[in-house]
C-alpha cells in the first residue's frame, strides 16, 4: 500500500552516481606517447542511473535521483544538465568535501566506438535518509545499477513492502560478486550480455538462454539481454519470450550511453502503461536515437525525446 505524504510522489526514483563527461572525437585512438587533434569535443550528463532518469523525464514521467555531489564545477555542471532535463534534484546531498565523478571520452569519428578513463568522485557516496524513504515508497519503480550499494539495500526493502517494483540495470563489465543480492531482488533486470555471462558464469550460451536463466534464477517478473546492434532478448514470468531489433542508424556518432537511454525509455514506457514489448521498441528507438548524437545525453537528445 503507497503511504499519504505531503511531497509530492515521483514515478521513478533512481538511485546511481552521477558523472560530468567530456568526449573528444578523433580519427584514431593514439598510441603510448603519440599526441592527436580532436576533431570536436563536448561536455555532458553521464553515470547510468543519472541518464536514464534524464531520459525518462524528457519523455514526460516525472523522475528523481538520489546521489551525492560536491559544489565544485564538474558538480554543478552536472545539477544543471539534470535540471534541465527535468529531472528532481531535491534528494542529491551537496557536501563541500565531496568532489564529482569525471570521465574522459575518446570516441573515434569512423565508427563511433570508445574508450574511457574514469576517475572517480571523492566522498560520493550517498546516506540514508528518511526523505529517500518516503520518495520510494511513494514511486511506481526504483531503478538501480549497483552504486550506493547500502542505500540502495534499504530502498529495495522499502520498495518491496510498500509494492514499488524494482528495476536493476547490469551494465557490460560492471559484474562484481556483491552486487548479486540486489540483481536477484529486481522485478525488471535488463542487463548487458557481458553483465549475464559474468553473472551466470558462462560465455558461450545464446542471448535468449541467457535471459531464461537469469529470469528463472531471480523470479525477475521480466529478464532481458541487450546486444547492440544485434537486438535485445526478453523473456516473462509467464514464459512469454521475444526479440528487439535495433533501430538502424545511418550515421553513428557515439556510443556513449545507449544502454542506459535503452532503460531509461523502457522504464518510461512501463509507468506510462504500455505493454513489455512497447517499452522495448521505445527504448530501442531511443538508443538508436542517441547513438546518432553526441554524448550519453544532451540537450538535442532531450528535445528529440519529446518527440519519439
């Protein structure tokens, strides 16, 4: 039963780190000690969970984001990119000591393919709160990758008392043993297939036996796979099972966070009430839609987003 707050309820509650991204665009990665011009560069909103809440929110569900921020500049940068995308900022604790996560973005001009250098925040890790409560209780689904592991344990058992389903994204290299009791408390697990190899510890198996299996060993309501360009694989509680082409892209530009548009859209779909394979054609065809631009989100994304 969803509690009578005084706030004002938020569909989507996230809970993830948020990452200021810079990209440059080069003809080809460069060597040990070779320097290269970019071609372009840009600066934008990064971090899975963060994306997928400014995806959703361009699409019109309301959605919030429970993190923690610095006031130093690549902070405020990123407050300003969620803002303008409507996302509710409310719950992102400011400390003085903290600083934000940076990424560094290579992504070559011919194929849109990347390579990254991460480097963490300082003092990023979020805290409970009784406010951050109230927003899962009151939520349609509480989206989650992983990050702010405690707090998000305890979300998950607020969202599992008050009836909020739970969605976990499983990124491509982002499996670590300890994350497996929040995988297996998802209602919707949509995952990289690097993420359910790792997780099921096989490598070989084709991607629709992978989202079997992890919807069998989670009682996930849905599982699914995501595979690029090759499409994704879904399969439901009630045996129902299919696939998602992706959406053709005449020109790739980048990348850079189509996996975490793909749930964003998705999640967006599921509170708006369409039906599982709806949400998977709009999540496709905003991936597609974000592999033609630059960046994991920007502002031309957001604006496009209003129309799909």
């Amino acid at each position: 039963m969803k509690s009578d707050h005084d706030l004002n309820p938020v569909p989507i509650v996230g809970i993830g780190v948020s990452v200021l991204d810079t990209l440059l665009s080069v003809d080809q990665f460069p060597h040990e000690e070779q320097v290269v011009q970019a071609k372009s560069r840009a600066a934008g909103l990064g971090g899975g969970v963060a994306v997928a809440m400014a995806t959703a929110s361009s699409l019109g569900v309301k959605t919030l984001l429970v993190d923690r921020l610095g006031t130093d500049v690549a902070s405020r940068a990123i407050i300003e990119s969620l803002a303008q995308a409507g996302v509710d900022t409310r719950l992102i604790d400011r400390s003085e000591a903290s600083t934000a996560s940076i990424a560094s973005i290579w992504v070559t001009s011919s194929s849109g393919s990347r390579t990254i250098v991460f480097s963490p925040g300082n003092d990023i890790e979020a805290t409970w709160a009784s406010e951050i409560e109230t927003a899962v209780a009151d939520a349609t689904v509480l989206h989650l990758n992983g990050r702010h592991r405690e707090v998000a344990t305890r979300a998950i058992e607020v969202a599992k008392a008050t009836g909020t389903r739970v969605s976990y994204d499983g990124g491509a290299h982002r499996y670590r043993s300890e994350i497996r009791p929040l995988v297996c408390q998802a209602d919707i697990l949509i995952v990289a297939r690097q993420f359910a190899q790792a997780y099921l510890d096989d490598s070989s198996a084709a991607p629709i036996d992978l989202c079997r299996r992890l919807r069998k060993q989670t009682n996930a309501e849905l599982a699914g796979v995501t595979c690029g360009t090759e499409g994704s694989w879904f399969e439901t509680k009630d045996g129902s099972s299919w696939h998602q082409p992706a959406f053709p892209v005449e020109n790739v530009v980048d990348t850079t966070g189509c996996g975490d548009v793909f749930h964003g859209a998705f999640l967006a779909g599921l509170v708006r009430g369409d039906s599982f394979q709806c949400c998977g054609e709009l999540a496709a065809r905003a991936a597609a839609l974000n592999a033609s631009q630059w960046g994991a989100f920007g502002r031309a994304l957001s604006l496009q987003l209003g129309d799909v």
